[in-house]
C-alpha cells in the first residue's frame, strides 16, 4: 500500500514539473508549444483522481448509484421513392411532351368513359319508369280477365290439337315478320299452328288482309305504338307482356311455343316432335346459337318471367 502511494505521489510530481517547465517555454515559442501544452493538458485531464485510485475497487465505502445511460438517438432518414412515382417515370422515358400527350389521352379516356356510364345508368333508370308506368296495361291479371284471351283459349281447345306458337307482332316488325312467314310458308303445318300477338291496328288489319288464316289475338297497346330499340322502356315492356301471357297460357294447361319472327328456318321445328316430351310444358327460342355457346338455353325475357314466377308462387299451378 505504501509502494503505490509513493508511484501516485511520483507521477503528480513530474506532472508539476513537466507543466513547469512547458509554461516557461510557452514565452520563446508560444505557436508549436501551446500545441504541446493543450496535448498535455489533454492527457491530464483524462487521469482519474488518486482517491478512486486509493479506494479499494472490492469494498466501496459510499457505493455509487449506476449512470444511466441514455439511448442513442440514431437520425431516421425517410427513403426518396418519388423515383418510382409514374409521372416521374413516364416523364424520364418519354420526355416532357409526350408525358403531356399520355396525361391528356388518359384523362380523355376516363372522361368519355364517365359519359358512357351515365348515359348507360340514364337510359337504365328511364327503362324502368317506363316499364313501371305502363306495366298494368300488359299485366297478369289484365290478361286472365278480357275476353279476347277467353276466346283464344276456346279456340285453342278447338282447333289446335298441337301446341301453338305465339308471336308479337306490332307495324314496325311487319317486314320482318312478313319474310319469317313467306320462309316457313314452305313447311306444311306451320301456319296453322302460329298465333300472332297484334299490338295494333296497322299490325292487326295488314297481317289479316295477306295472312287470313293465321290466328291473332289483338291486344291494343298504346305504350308499344312507337318504334323501340334494344334495351329501351318499350323493348322491356314488351318482354313483360311476354312473360305474363306465358304464365296465363299454363295457368290454363296449355302447352306452347313462344318464338320471335326474325329468324330463318332451314328446317321445320314442329317436325321435331319436341313438344312430345312431357318434362316441360313451354318450349322458348334461346339466344345462343349452339350447344357450346355461353348464352346457351338463355331466354330472352327469361329474368322477367322468373321474377314474376317466383314473386308470384300461388298463380302458377
């Protein structure tokens, strides 16, 4: 113990001397020893005290509490992904202008697009308060009460021992149906068997001035006077009454076609004996045009008249 407070006691001697003596140089050459005077200075600064060094490390007399240290705050440098932003992209492959170009056609595009979805959704929306207006001029209960569907089923008790196949037929389809009835005008049986759905006056007088022996049930419709296209209130309303005589004729037991005019036989369907199989009870024309089609055994009006059977399960027997 002696020994080593004799090298502290040392060492702080030498120190005094050496600081001694740098002071007093400082006077001749202040510029390369204030250099030295400032390492040393440095040097000392960092030499623990004597009394840590005379405590003894394995019993502290004043035990001392653990510094706490605080966390290191590393800075968080937030990564540049503009780069892959696609005007930034677009802009370093084409350049400034045709940039512009792909900004302009894009916002274009997305216009005319808009506008096709709102004249779509507008001509949706007015298809379905023209159907709701005038759908109880062609509704269920409509048919099932006038006479001239009364007549027609005792004229198809008496004079149809086939199925028949009804039409719709207003002036605006009168060539169409007039070149349906001049091609299956070669088919023995066919006329005989085609009831026509007149919706008019025009349609009803034309078709029996040239075609007498075709039976019509006359059913004025003023809502389908006019000339319709696909997807129109008149063209939904149509299939409504469609649906609607469909489900009249089996609430009366009756088997039948329900055809559309434009199209071009090759050969006579009733030769095909379709009728005879007693598993369904209405034969409808289909909108694909073979077996292997994605609309295959689709019907046209077919949402319409399953919403009405299924909305309706007491009217069908």
């Amino acid at each position: 113990m002696t020994s080593s407070v004799w090298q502290i006691l040392q060492m702080s001697t030498t120190t005094t001397t050496m600081l001694e003596k740098r002071k007093t140089s400082l006077k001749s050459s202040p510029s390369h020893l204030q250099q030295e005077m400032n390492n040393n200075n440095n040097e000392i600064s960092y030499m623990p005290p004597a009394e840590n060094l005379l405590s003894s490390p394995s019993k502290p007399d004043h035990p001392q509490s653990p510094m706490k240290r605080s966390p290191s705050k590393r800075s968080y440098k937030k990564p540049n992904y503009s780069i892959l932003w696609p005007s930034r992209f677009l802009n370093a492959i084409f350049g400034p202008k045709i940039y512009k170009l792909i900004i302009y056609g894009t916002w274009l595009f997305w216009f005319v697009c808009g506008v096709f979805v709102l004249r779509k959704t507008g001509r949706a929306t007015k298809a379905v308060y023209y159907v709701k207006e005038h759908a109880h001029t062609v509704s269920l209960s409509s048919i099932e009460e006038s006479d001239r569907f009364k007549d027609l089923i005792k004229v198809l008790d008496k004079n149809f021992t086939r199925p028949p196949a009804f039409l719709l037929l207003n002036q605006y389809a009168l060539n169409m149906t007039f070149n349906f009835l001049c091609n299956t005008a070669i088919y023995p049986g066919v006329h005989e068997r085609l009831v026509f759905v007149t919706l008019d006056s025009k349609a009803r007088d034309v078709l029996a001035e040239h075609w007498p022996n075709i039976q019509q049930l006359y059913w004025p419709t003023p809502s389908l006077y006019k000339p319709f296209s696909f997807a129109e209130g008149p063209y939904q309303l149509i299939y409504l009454l469609r649906s609607n005589l469909a489900i009249a004729l089996i609430r009366n037991n009756k088997s039948f076609w329900m055809m559309q005019q434009d199209t071009f036989w090759r050969e006579s369907l009733f030769d095909k004996n379709l009728e005879d199989d007693p598993s369904f009870d209405a034969l409808f024309d289909q909108i694909g045009d073979d077996e292997d089609s994605l609309r295959a055994e689709w019907v046209n009006g077919k949402c319409i008249f399953l919403f009405i059977v299924y909305s309706y399960p007491s009217r069908i027997p």
